[in-house]
C-alpha cells in the first residue's frame, strides 16, 4: 500500500501543470489484469487506471522520472545520503530496500549528473577563452593594443629563446659526461641548436615589429600569439625537438609525450575535451577501488561480502559525484568555498557511513578513514595522470 501511494504522490505533480485525471467510472476494469477498479490504481497488480488521454507534460514528467524514479523514496534516500550515510547503507545491507531508492539506480544519476556538470564547466571556460580572445583581437584594432601586444610577444620570445639555450645547453653538458661521447658530434648539435633558437627568436621579434606597426603578418593572429594555426603547429612540434635533439640511441625516447604537450598547450580546449572524453567512462573504475579498499579494511569481518562492500562504495561515490556537480554548476567566485567544505565533509561522510554501517568503534572507524581515504586518493591521483598521459598520446 505505502508503494501505491508513493506512486499516486510522484503522479501528482504533472497534474499541477495539466488538467486532473478523471477517477474510473462505475464498473472499470483494470487493462492489465482485469480486476474490478476501486480506486486509480489496481488494487491487484497496481497499474493506474489510465485512458492515455495524456498532456505534453504529462509525457515529459513520465520520461524524468522513468529515468530518475521520482517518486518518495527519493525524498528519504537524499538527505540521508548526505546526513546519514551510514544509516542508509546499512537499510541496504540488512534488506529494507523499498524505503529508497535503488543504490545503483542513485550512482548511475548521480554519475550523469557530473557528467552534465562537468560538460556544462567546460563549456563555460570555452565560453571565457571566447570572449578574452574577442576582447583580445578588439584591442588589436587599436595601434595601443597592437603595441601592447608586440611588447608582450618580444618578452615572451626572449623567454624562449633563453629557456631553450639552456635546455641546449644542459643537453650538452650531459652529453659530454657519457664515457666515449664524440665531443665535435655533441658540439655540432648544440650549435645547430642554438643557432635554431636564435632563427626562431628573430622570426618573432621580426613579427611582434610588423604587428606594432599594423603590418599583416604571416598567419592567422590567434590572440594567444601571432602565429597562424599551421605555422603555429610547425613551430610548437618542430622547434622544440631541434632545441632538445638528443643522440641517436635516444632520439625517440618519449618523443610522443612531448608533442603530445606542445598540442595540448598549442590547443588546451581540444586536450580537455579528449581527457574529459574518456575520463568520464574511468569514473566507473573508482566502484571496484572503493569496494576493494573497504573490504581490505574489513578482511576480517566475515559477515561482509563483496557485494556489501560494493553498495557501500555506491552510496560514497553518489555522494562525491552529487557535491562536485553541484559545484561545477555554482558561480565562479563561491566555487572555491564550495569545494573548500566538500575536502572537509568528504572524509566526515566517510566516516559516518564506516560508523554506521559497519559499527566500528570511534578509533577504529577513524584509522579506516584514513586508510581508505588515501588509498582512494592515490589511487584516484593515478588514474588521472593516467588519464592525462594516455590523452596527451591521443592528440
């Protein structure tokens, strides 16, 4: 009966937008099952008595909560999601499911939900980018702007240029240290070296001159630089490579990880949005991580399986994936306090939920803290710089 009327109160709401359903008139049979009505819904296998006589909205409130499962539970599962955790694994643990919602059905949503929140993010720093890149090329109308911005190129080019000797120039140094090195071959590289950062730097003084003087430049301007997007790539993947040619035997050894930073940093909105791309299919790989690291904290509480352990890390997951959506979603300038308190309530909720749930006394609960907070943190920590590196070779 208490799921009957859970269903009858998540029907309500459309009825506040659309015109109320008329009751089932004297004598109406359900369609599902044939059973004598008494009231809107079935009293034998709980279909609603419904004529599809439906509103819009109607059909757009049925397709929310067909996939969210809207109904009362939900009102139960959430706050104590967040406020008692552990209260509400241990429901799930000891069989009383009905009262919430489904534990996977809520890591599913909430997972989807800081996938919309993380697109949403990045669409607004493209957004930004957009906009300084408009402001940019707006003030490079002006012959202030373009002098500004030929200044600003001449410093960055000499930066280069020196960064660049000196990467030559410890290159060499190492070089010349290796038992048997050929001293002239060495030299030789770090002339051409040298010789290859000084061309590149005088190319970009010659430039940043022409761009104050209103002159057309070679390229398309960018904003970000005065290069074209092909001279830009050629420069960026090429340049470096003569600057920090190694020997032979050694020549390719990592070869991929630094094109694969030029282009990130040539294009970090593209980088982003690759990372972003398989990143959001590894957020389920921290189910398995969690899980695990709970059941090495409790290896010896027999009375726990796997199963146990992997619908407490649901619940804990849920969790962080809700509080991070709903700060990528917040304004910029509260974002830092927001997630400034989810650092601090993150290991809090944690430990509730081991209190709870598993009923470890206070000092235990609290080392177990630690140790699955750190081992998820390490473990997290790895596959995103996994993640950064298999991405800087997708480029």
């Amino acid at each position: 009966m208490s799921v009957e009327l859970e269903a009858a109160a998540a029907d309500s709401l459309p009825h506040m937008v659309g015109r109320p359903k008329p009751p089932p008139p004297p004598g109406a049979h359900c369609a599902n099952c044939g059973a004598a009505l008494e009231g809107p819904y079935c009293h034998a296998c709980g279909q609603e008595y419904d004529r599809h006589k439906r509103s819009i909205f109607h059909l757009i409130w049925e397709a929310i909560e067909g996939l969210f499962h809207l109904d009362g539970r939900l009102s139960r599962t959430l706050p104590a999601l967040f406020f008692q955790p552990g209260k509400l694994a241990k429901d799930y643990m000891e069989g009383r499911l009905v009262r919430h919602v489904p534990p996977f059905r809520t890591f599913l949503v909430a997972l989807l939900l800081f996938i919309f929140a993380a697109e949403h993010a990045i669409h607004q720093i493209t957004k930004a980018q957009e906009a300084q890149a408009h402001a940019r090329e707006a003030a490079l109308a002006t012959p202030q702007g373009r002098a500004a911005e030929a200044d600003r190129l001449r410093k960055e080019a000499a930066s280069d240029r020196d960064e660049h000797l000196a990467d030559a120039a410890e290159l060499r140094t190492d070089n010349l240290k290796e038992p048997g090195a050929d001293k002239a071959a060495i030299e030789a590289r770090y002339a051409k070296s040298a010789a290859a950062a000084q061309a590149k730097y005088a190319r970009k003084i010659d430039k940043a001159d022409r761009l104050a003087r209103g002159e057309p430049v070679s390229g398309e301007y960018k904003g970000a630089g005065i290069l074209g997007s092909e001279e830009a790539r050629t420069e960026t993947l090429g340049a470096i490579d003569e600057i920090q040619k190694a020997p032979s035997d050694s020549h390719d050894r990592g070869a991929w990880l630094k094109d694969g930073l030029k282009k990130a940093v040539a294009n970090p909105e593209y980088y982003l949005t690759v990372m972003f791309a398989w990143g959001h299919r590894l957020a389920v790989l921290l189910l398995p991580i969690v899980g695990l690291s709970l059941a090495l904290v409790y290896v010896t509480r027999r009375q726990y399986y796997i199963y146990d352990h992997i619908l407490v890390a649901m619940n804990l997951l849920s969790f962080a994936f809700l509080t991070n959506a709903l700060g990528l979603v917040l304004p910029v300038t509260v974002q830092p306090f927001w997630f400034g308190l989810v650092a601090i309530w993150t290991p809090i909720n944690l430990y509730q939920t081991l209190r709870g749930t598993y009923g470890s006394s206070v000092p235990g609960a609290i080392v177990k803290t630690l140790i699955v907070w750190f081992s998820t943190f390490f473990a997290f920590t790895f596959l995103l710089v996994s993640l950064m590196i298999f991405t800087l070779g997708q480029l």
